[in-house]
C-alpha cells in the first residue's frame, strides 16, 4: 500500500476477515451457523451485520462489518473536532462471542478505519479476553501470543498498547477490569511511532489474523470440561459486569448510538442472558474469588504463580 | 413545617417511609423478606439498602433510604453549579421491584430532597411502571390514581410532571419509552409553581403514600392469572430495555456511580435475570407487539380503545 490510503483495498480486506472468522467459529461451533443481516445507511454505505446464537459453543456472537461514508454528521464532527460536512469513510469489523461454557472466556476485536480524503485518517482497534473464570496459563498464553504478534513492529508495541487496554477496560465504580486484557490502540497514522501506512496496516492486519488461532485454542483447552450449576450461575453474573462495561463506558457504544448507528448491530455485544445478584462476594478461598482477584492490570508475561 | 426547611424532619419522614413500604411489601409478598444492609459514608451520613430476593412476587426489589451530608465533594458541585466545600444534606427514598410474574409491572418511586443550609435546598423525584406487557385499563387506571393525588396541588401538577416521564424514561436509542410512565419531578422548590414550602413537602408525601395502594392494586390485578414460559421470556428480554435506560440515560445511576456513590445501592434496579437476543421483533398481532406500541408518550387520561 502506498502513502495514500485505498479505502476499498482497506474494507475489502476487512470483510475477507469476517468471512474467514465466521466460517471458522462455524467449524469450531460445529452446530450453527451465522445468520446475515445486510444493512444499508440512507446517507451512504452500509453493513453485513452476522449474528450467531444457540451454538454447541457459541452461545451468541456477533461478527460484524461495515463501510459506511458521506456527508460528516454534525454529531460525529463535534465529537472528533472535526468539520461537518466534509466526506467521511468509516470501515471495520467488530466481533463478541459469548460463549456458553462458563470455562471458555467471552473475546471481543474491533478493527476500524477512519478517513476523510486528502485529509486525515487513522486506525484504531484491539482484541481483549474476558473470562468468568480466568486461568493465570490462559493469560499468559494469550499474552505472549499478542507480544508476538506485535514483535515485529516494535519493542514498545505490546507494553503500550497492553497498557492502554487495560485503561480503556476498566470498570472504576467496581474498580475491575473488565477481564483480563489484551490489546488496545486508536489513531494509529505514521509519524512518531510507526513510521508509514504500510507498517501500520500489516500491524493491524496481523492483529485481525491472529484471532481465530487465539480463540480455537482457548475454546479447545476447555471445551471438554465438565461445568456445574454453580459455575454456570457464576458466568451469568459475571457476564453483568460485561453490560455494565459496554452501556456505562465504551465508547464505541455510545458514540455509536448517539451518532445514530444501527442499534441492534451495535448492542449484539451484549450477552443472551445476565444475572445481576445484590451484593454478591464470592466466598473467600473459592475458584470464583480467586478469578476475581485477577481483574486488575496484571503484567501477565512477568507473571509468576 | 415553616419556611426554612427541617432536614431530620425530612429525613425521618422518608425513613419511616422506607419502613411502611417494606413492610407492606412483606405483607404483599408473603414469602421473602427484606435484608437491610446498614452503610456509613465516610465524610457524612450513610444509609439502610433494603433488599429483598427470591420472593413469590418479588423476584428482586431494593427500597433504599439514605441520608449524606458533608463537604460538597467538587464532582457534585460541578454537576449543580455550586460551590465545593459549602456543607450539603442529600436525603431520599428510592425503590424498584422487579415482579417474578411477566403480567406484573415492575414500578420505581424516588423522592428526595438536596439541601446547602441557608443558600438553597429543592425536592426532586417520581414514579412509574414498567409492564412487560401493558394492559391499557391498568394504565389508565394508575394515570387517574396519580392525577387525583396531584390534583390538590393544581391542575398543571399531573400534565406537567406526567410530560415530563414521558420525556425522560425515554431510549433515543429505541425510540420507545421504558414503560407508561407516570410522575416525574425535580428542582421543587418556591416559586412560581408551589408557593410554598409546607405545599410542596405535602406533595411530596402525598406521592410517596400512594405507592403502596398502587402497587398492591397493580398486583392483585394480575397475581393470580396463569402464565407460560413465552410470557416470561418476553419479560426477561423486556427487561433488557430497563437495563439500558439505566446505564445509558438515567441520570441518578451516572451522577451516583460518578460522585462515589455506593454501587451496589445504585445498581440494585437491575433486573435478576435478563436475556438479549439480536433484533428480537415480537410477531405481528400478538400481544407482545401490542404491548410494544403502547411504549411512546400516552394521554391514558383521554385514552379510548
């Protein structure tokens, strides 16, 4: 890619992404199968918004793309400070699976590009892991995976962008994270840090291809386990932090709702069934409790039991 | 009361209120009890968070009673446009009951009173019901309950707080309000509207009594009648709706949850369980897709079917 950036190149990279990643939770889930809901945006562009729901493993997910475009909103420009009017391009995918065993942990990615032509543009995006229960052998798996995968790019580009996730997914009426991170990084240009589109575009498409090796091999370490009642329980309520998370803070939720998004496509993040519970501590000394203990920064590569 | 209003007059009223209400509530319930969970607040006050889980009707329900005071923290003085540091009282009632019955609506009551001695002081709050399904007469009935306790007060009481319900429990979002609304209020203080203290305590008042005659009617209308696993499916995705208006617009829980507020009181008006599925429409004809057209501001009081 040269210094100008292809839109087209760029969105259409993108929905080959969703496409690879759909058909591969399919084979995963083994049972179902992603349902598409093609979407236009009366002012320019549209979306392919896939949900799947009632899987063998896959409880409810969604894997969307979008390339929307036009005339900027005021709401948008205000917000970025930027100018009303001037021609706006918006891609990206954007993926949540809430898994049904409580063992396997809840994954979330966003890849997004931002342009308007001749003028600005950006990349922003990450990829973050939420367990109910969380394995310290799963953390620093996935960890390691996400310094490999940024390696190439740089010394400073997991320690920064790890950091910034687990700024950005942090709950501070709980003071939780939301789970146990992962990778987070937005108005990614050349200049100080990477030094040209090019870089930046193979970082963002190693990150976009790392995810289905992370989540097969998350979703095998667990799969067989036998589960309880109780840990199925402890899954509901934790899946509340998760709404309290997205609806309280994110920001993609909010902007995107205020901007007049497509609601249903952005609140498929949320899970299929939450518990909210007054007051619940888990019991000192449990596996549950000890979970808990992990949802704040942790340096996972440092990490030792 | 005289012109100058009685802080731990106010108080103790709501308190009392808080002891009438839970009791009556037991009482309604038959099963459950409620578990109080007494906090301080470290710079002033504190609180008595009454729950109540598992139920026979109530399958979750928080009446809570607190009275702060201290220091106005700089977040609060921001908000309000005051000055930090000048001593503030905050004192209130605030309720939900999430029924277990998909014919039973859940209700919410807030009354509360925000005082900075010899500078300012106003009463704010309401009340409103939430049916997963929405049975007009039922409406009609609680709006004309509601219009005969403000009707003392003057005849722009009910239109004018009844709009104002409207206009709040309002998802942008969705373009639907959370439920039918009812009584909304805020800034009360003398003016144009109230003339006087003495008046505007008894309105407050009045609105807190009737809550108990409402409720038990709204139940006993209902808590008898059969119903099936679709109906409570319905409920639980309807409840989905509930959880998004107050981590996304309600005021209460964001300024809470912002300014230190105990969480776990706050959050208590999330629902015990709830379910989102991805673009759910309820069926044309049926009674849930009826219910869903009755969710926009109503003149129940003009109402004809």
């Amino acid at each position: 890619m040269q210094s100008a950036p292809d839109i087209e190149k760029i969105a259409a990279w993108f929905q080959s992404l969703q496409q690879e990643i759909t058909q591969g939770l399919e084979l995963l889930d083994g049972k179902a199968s992603f349902q598409s809901d093609i979407w236009q945006r009366a002012e320019g562009g549209g979306g392919d918004t896939r949900v799947i729901e009632s899987g063998d493993i896959l409880e409810k997910g969604g894997v969307n793309f979008s390339h929307v475009y036009g005339p900027m909103p005021e709401k948008i420009a205000n917000r970025l400070q930027l100018t009303p009017g001037d021609t706006f391009h918006a891609t990206g995918i954007s993926l949540v699976i809430h898994p049904s065993h409580p063992l396997i942990p809840v994954i979330h990615m966003n890849l997004r590009f931002f342009l308007i032509p001749d003028t600005t543009y950006w990349f922003g995006g990450g990829i973050d892991v939420t367990p109910a229960y969380v394995f310290p052998e799963d953390a620093q798996w996935f960890h390691q995976y996400m310094a490999d995968v940024c390696a190439p790019f740089g010394d400073w580009v997991y320690p920064e962008y790890k950091q910034a996730c687990d700024r950005y997914f942090y709950l501070k009426h709980r003071d939780e994270t939301r789970g146990i991170g992962g990778l987070f990084f937005d108005f990614l240009k050349p200049g100080e840090r990477f030094q040209s589109l090019a870089e930046i575009w193979a970082f963002v498409q190693a990150v976009g291809k790392a995810f289905l090796s992370v989540y097969s091999e998350l979703i095998s370490r667990h799969r067989s386990a036998p589960f309880s009642e109780a840990q199925k329980e402890f899954q509901l309520w934790r899946r509340g932090r998760y709404v309290e998370f997205n609806l309280l803070y994110d920001k993609g939720t909010s902007f995107g709702l205020d901007t007049g998004g497509r609601t249903e496509s952005i609140l498929m993040s949320l899970p299929p069934v939450v518990e909210w519970k007054y007051n619940f501590i888990p019991e000192a000394g449990t596996a549950e409790a000890e979970s808990m203990q992990y949802l704040k920064a942790i340096d996972w590569l440092g990490y030792t039991q």
